[in-house]
C-alpha cells in the first residue's frame, strides 16, 4: 500500500554539527517523512533495490549506483520505492563543505534535491570502500589506530564521529565520494542524441580532455592557446567548440576551477590571502580578492572565518 507523506509523523534527524553515517537495508513500507527539512546535508548512495526521494516539488528515484543528495531547509520524504521488494542503501547526514556545491551542481534537479543518477560503474567499487572506510572512521576515538572498515555493510550499525580527527576523516572519504560521483559530466540532450547515433559536441573527446586538464591543475599557467595545442585544436576553434559544449569560454571555465580550488585551500589551510591566491594561479592577490568576492558574495578572510 502506498504511504502518504502527510500522514506520517516527522522523523528526527541527527544533530547538523555531526557527521552521521549508516547502512539501512529496507523493505516495503519503510519511510522516513520530514515537512521542515533539515539543517544538515543527506547523502544517500543506493546498494541494492530502489529507493524513492522528494524534496519540495523535486523527486529521484534511486537504483544500485545512483547517488542522490538532498540539500538542508526544504521539506522531504523518502521511502522504499513502489514495487521494490528492499532497498538497501548508504546515508550520511553531515554539513556539507562549500566545495561541493560547485561538483553537484550540474546534477541539480530543483528544490535543492541533486540525482547523480546513475555514478559510472567503474568508480562505484571504491565508492562502496569508501563508505565502509567512512563509517569505520567515523567510529574512531582517537587513539590507536581507526577500526577496520567492515567487509560488509552491517545494516542499522549507526556511527556518530565525534572528535575531530573522526570528523575529517570521515569528511575526507564523502568529498571522495562525491568527487567520484561527479566526475564524468552528466548526460545531456547532446550526449542522449549521440549514444542513439546522432552527432553532438556534447561528447567531444576534446573538451572533456581540456576540462580534465583545467580540473586536475588549475594553478598551472593555461592559457587558450596551450590547452588548444594539447588537442590538436585551434584556440578559436577550441573556444567555439567550448561554447557549443558548456555554453563557455576556456578561460571562464578556468577562472572558476581556480576559484573552487581557492575556497578549498581557504577551508583546509592557514594559508595567508596572498599566497592562497597564487596556488590558486592568480597572479594579483587583488584581482583574486575582487573575483572571488563576486563569485561568493565575501571576501576571501570571511569566506575562511565562515567555513572553518
């Protein structure tokens, strides 16, 4: 029988300062209602069956492989999916670093709901190690070595890291997790019409080749012309050939790499400003400073302040 979400009453959820992990295998009937959301982020990663989630007028139905995430502050339900006989899935309730926002956000589906749907079957075995590894982890005390992680997802085990060292473990295996999920970029109308034998640049072997290059050192000195050479292209062609793909330009598309890679050394460092900037490949620690405070709304101190 189906369940109404509006006549069920709402489930507490973990407090949004914890990294909370766990393994829940479900049959029909399980579900979990919350009409004021949460403060924290919820990552869920589905092993085996199907699961179905909403948030706000959004919805994702998740199968094994599929990573959906459901952002804080919007009402949602989840449940075992209709006609499914379990669903067997991974959930970790945590606040989730800036950094990500940017890596999900091309899997957005509204309402602050994100379906990377489905993750490439070659990195889902470290996927699943990863969540084993972050669920151990997040077990540790601090002393002597972490616990093994278990060869097996022990359903209904529930682990709260609770010091700090537990914390970022456990926080280093779902960026993990989530940078292996969003990898590959996610299908799009070009993409659909070339795996039915149409012709799109969504798929051009070149710009994903120049946007991995962008994405794996974003402080090395690119500029048009060199990544253009690494594909055999000319840089006008190169910059038709972005536009066409990821609507634009090489040098935008760097300039934001730098920017996410900059937050992310301001999170985890105590890098000063300036030297932030240049590991980030700005030349002009002023030019950073007025580029990243339009691209976050707070200058780079702030930014640091809010996020540690």
């Amino acid at each position: 029988m189906p369940v109404n979400a509006a006549d069920l009453p709402e489930t507490p959820a973990p407090p949004p300062g914890l990294v909370t992990a766990g393994y829940f295998d479900e049959r029909p009937g399980y579900a979990v209602s919350r009409p004021s959301g949460t403060e924290s982020w919820l990552f869920t990663w589905t092993a085996v069956g199907r699961g179905l989630l909403r948030q706000g007028a959004a919805r994702a139905e998740a199968g094994p492989g599929d990573l959906v995430v459901l952002g804080p502050g919007v009402p949602h339900h989840y449940a075992t999916a209709a006609g499914a006989e379990r669903w067997a899935f991974w959930w970790v309730h945590c606040r989730a670093r800036a950094a990500w926002a940017a890596w999900l956000r091309p899997h957005a589906a509204g309402a602050r709901l994100y379906a990377v749907v489905p993750v490439p079957a070659a990195v889902r075995p470290r996927i699943a190690a990863a969540f084993r590894r972050l669920h151990a982890d997040a077990r540790w005390s601090g002393e002597g070595a972490p616990p093994e992680p278990d060869p097996r997802p022990v359903p209904n085990r529930v682990a709260v890291a609770h010091g700090a060292a537990a914390t970022e473990l456990a926080l280093g295996s779902l960026e993990e997790i989530v940078l292996l999920a969003t990898a590959a970029p996610p299908a799009t109308a070009a993409t659909a019409a070339t795996a039915t034998g149409a012709t799109g640049a969504g798929t051009d072997p070149r710009v994903r080749r120049v946007a991995a290059l962008i994405a794996a050192d974003p402080a090395a000195p690119h500029t048009v012309e060199s990544l253009a050479a690494r594909v055999a292209l000319s840089p006008s062609r190169l910059g038709h050939l972005f536009a066409e793909t990821l609507g634009d330009t090489p040098m935008r598309v760097l300039r934001d790499a730098r920017l996410r890679h900059a937050a992310r050394l301001l999170e985890v460092t105590d890098l000063p400003v300036a030297r932030v900037a240049a590991a980030s490949g700005f030349a002009s620690p002023f030019h950073f400073s007025r580029v990243f405070r339009a691209r976050y709304g707070v200058p780079p101190g702030a930014y640091r302040e809010r996020h540690r």
